[in-house]
C-alpha cells in the first residue's frame, strides 16, 4: 500500500488544528504529535496540510 498521509514527527508541534478541520476525522493528537487513524478513508482534500503551521503534513 502506498503511503497517502506523511506526518514529519519532528515538525509536528500537536496544536490539533488538522484534527479540526479534517472532514473525516481521520486525525488525533497522541502524546503531542498528530497520527492518522485510516489513512485508507483520506479524502485528499489537503486541509490538514494547508493549515498545519509548521508544514509537518503532507498528502500524496
């Protein structure tokens, strides 16, 4: 399976705002960093990537 949702760890600095605006709530914030619950269900909008901060997310 090819990988859809990249979280760079070291970027991620867990403020949640992916979390909110994914539309599918596929993302959670786990001891401070965002992890993907199914990345299967990802829709690609790229919300979550336009809005992180610090450019921790990104879609393929």
């Amino acid at each position: 399976m090819n990988k859809i949702v990249f979280i760079d760890a070291d970027k991620c600095i867990g403020c949640g705002l992916c979390t909110e605006i994914c539309p599918n709530n596929l993302l959670y914030i786990h001891n401070g960093i965002c992890k993907v619950s199914d990345e299967k269900m990802c829709d690609k909008s790229k919300g979550c990537e336009k809005i992180c901060p610090t450019g921790a997310i990104k879609i393929n």
